[in-house]
C-alpha cells in the first residue's frame, strides 16, 4: 500500500510501506476517508517535529471500517463496522489524566499520525492494548454520517471542547473567535449550535474570499478583519454592549492575538487557547488579573465530546460537509498542503485508494 511518510523534519513523500500486521488482541481499520488537520501542515512544513521516531505515516483526522480483528480482540465490535477513530495509539493507563478520562492530557501518549503510524494510507492498526485501557478510543459511526465527512468529527469534538466544555458558554452569551481556519469555524458552528446570541469572526483579508462566507453560513453574526487601523476592542464593544463577550477562542495562535483577546472578553471571562505558535509573546500580562480573565490552553477533546459531535451530525445538527472545501486522492495530498499553506482552502478530504 501507498502511505505518505514524513521521514525527516519538513520532509515527507509518498512511499510504498507496510500494512501493519493485526496482533492477537488488535482491530485493523480499512481507512476510509482521511482529512488534512492545520497540525499535519506543521509537520509538512517543518515548523513541527515527528514526535516520535522518524519515518512515520502522517493522518490523524480518519474513518473508516473494520477489516480485520485478531482472535482476542474486543467482541463489541465486528468485521465490516463502520468506525471513526480519535486518533490515541497509546496511554499509560494510569497516570492522573488517564483516570480522570482525559486520555488526550497522558504525559505517555502516543498520537496516530503524530507519533506513530497514522492514517494517509489504506490500513491502520488500533493496538489491542490501548483498547483494554480505552475502549471509547474507537467510536461507531452511524450511517447518517457520510465516510466522506466523519474525519471532520476530529477537530469538531476540539472545537465542542473549547466552546462548550472549556469556555462553558452558556445560551444568550456572545462569542469572539480569531482565526477562520477549520478550528476557528468550528468554534463558530459550536457556538450557534450552544446558542450564543452575536458570534464574532476575526480573521485575516485573505479569508474575505471564502472562509469568511463559510463562517457566516455556520453561524457568524460579523466578521470583523484584524488588520492595521482596526480598533477591535471598539468593534466588538459596539457589538456586544453591555453584555460584553463572555468567550474568546484563540484559534489563530499569533502572540498579539492573546493579547487582543484579553483585551476584548469581558472582566470575569474566558479565552481558550487553541491555536499554537512559538514566538515570544513580549508584553505583560497585568490585564489578566486585574480583569480576572481565565486563559485555558486546549488540546484535544475527551469522550464527551466526541459522543456528543457524533450524535449532532447524526442528528443534522452539525454541519460537516460545508467545511469540506477540496477532495483530493492520496497521490494529490502534498497539493493539498500546498493550498492550505496559502490559506484558502479549509479541509482537504483523502481519498486513500487513488
Ligand atoms: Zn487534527
Ligand atoms: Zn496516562
């Protein structure tokens, strides 16, 4: 089988590799669909090491149906079962995350795609002993939602997390989300969906052409450029009035957009923190306690949010299909990054047959 490999940091190619081999107690997933995740481009682009060991199988966004179990493996599941993976490959089981549920947070983790083999290839192998320790690392997908589509329940279940279970946004609050990349408009879809009254898109001009009309569509109340000259902290004012917003997403990541961000959400409020990057930030942070403003840095989703992403698109409550902006085969993928370096696509869906 084909499988795109990042075999040194920034250095990926479309190689033939292994098809994993299913173990006694392991589940072999035929992978279905795939999508490009922003954390993919980090790695294609270098700005990210394999973090584990060199080569690996990019592709953690997948579903796809089950082709093989091993004799021991978990008999709540069958051949042929349609299925939508979170992407763990490991976790330690014990540690105080592991116990809390939120397997994402196990300082042992591995990561699909990230860590070890993923899943921009045919076949992935999801270990018999993560299943032991984890068994809701693997979820059934029902047939309301397309193959096609399901990848994209990955960064909807971060963006339920951030808005829902993070930023405990409650109905009738107004929202502020930077960045309009798939995160950022998920955070939108998540905020209309939890009922908040004004939803406010901060992006960059180049998301006037198309992931500006995407996030009206989802949700967004304004869409607001973040560029020289804009006064924010004054646009957002005039939007929300007095309620003020009561949540900042920061899925853009750029250090002066915290600093907009606390700047913005009312005294008391919350900024999530999705987006990442390494630059210093530079300036003081005196803001956040004299406005008692709580940061949250994110990463990931646990089982409640994923439950609850698979029962809203399978309730057509959730938009998935309106983020897909391209499809391409697996031989095409590295075009892929190329349009999401420039910022004009927002998912890219793979097609791991062709
Ligand atoms: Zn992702
Ligand atoms: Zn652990």
């Amino acid at each position: 089988m084909k499988g795109l490999v990042l075999y040194e940091r920034g250095k990926t190619e479309i190689r033939e590799v292994q098809k994993p081999e299913c173990g006694d107690r392991d589940i072999l997933i035929k992978v279905e669909s795939a999508a490009i995740c922003g954390g993919d481009v980090h790695f294609y682009n270098g700005a990210l090491p394999c973090l584990g060991e060199y080569p690996i199988i990019l592709g953690h966004e997948f579903a796809g149906t089950i082709a093989k179990m091993g004799p021991h493996a978990d008999t709540y599941w069958n051949v042929g079962d349609r299925v939508i993976s979170e992407n763990t490959a490991s976790v330690c089981g014990r540690c105080p995350a592991c116990e809390k549920g939120n397997f994402v947070n196990c300082p042992e983790r591995e990561t699909l795609g990230c860590s070890v083999d993923g899943a921009f290839t045919q076949y992935v192998k999801i270990p018999g002993d993560l299943l032991a320790v984890y068994p809701n690392c693997l979820f059934r997908l029902p047939e309301e939602i397309p193959m096609e589509t399901a990848p994209l329940l990955e960064p909807a279940a971060n963006a339920y997390m951030a808005v829902v279970q993070e930023g405990q946004m409650m109905p009738g609050e107004n929202v502020v989300v930077f960045g309009a990349g798939a995160l950022g408009l998920f955070s939108v879809q998540m905020a209309k969906i939890a009922g908040a009254a004004k939803i406010i898109l901060i992006g960059m001009p180049s998301d006037e052409e198309s992931r500006f009309p995407c996030g009206r569509k989802l949700g967004a109340t304004h869409t607001i450029i973040n560029g020289e000259g804009v006064d924010l902290a004054a646009e957002v004012d005039k939007i929300c009035g007095m309620s003020g917003a009561a949540l900042c997403i920061d899925a853009a990541g750029a250090p002066a957009v915290l600093k907009q961000a606390v700047e913005i959400v009312r005294n008391d409020g919350i900024v999530v923190r999705i987006g990442m990057n390494d630059k210093p930030y530079g300036y003081g942070m005196n803001e956040v306690n004299v406005k008692s403003v709580s940061i949250t840095g994110h990463m990931g989703y646990n089982t409640t949010s994923w439950r609850n992403v698979i029962s809203l698109a399978a309730a057509g409550k959730l938009d998935l299909a309106s983020l897909v902006s391209h499809r391409l085969p697996l031989s095409q993928i590295k075009h892929g990054f190329e349009l999401l370096k420039d910022q004009t696509a927002i998912k890219i869906v793979i097609d791991p047959d062709n």
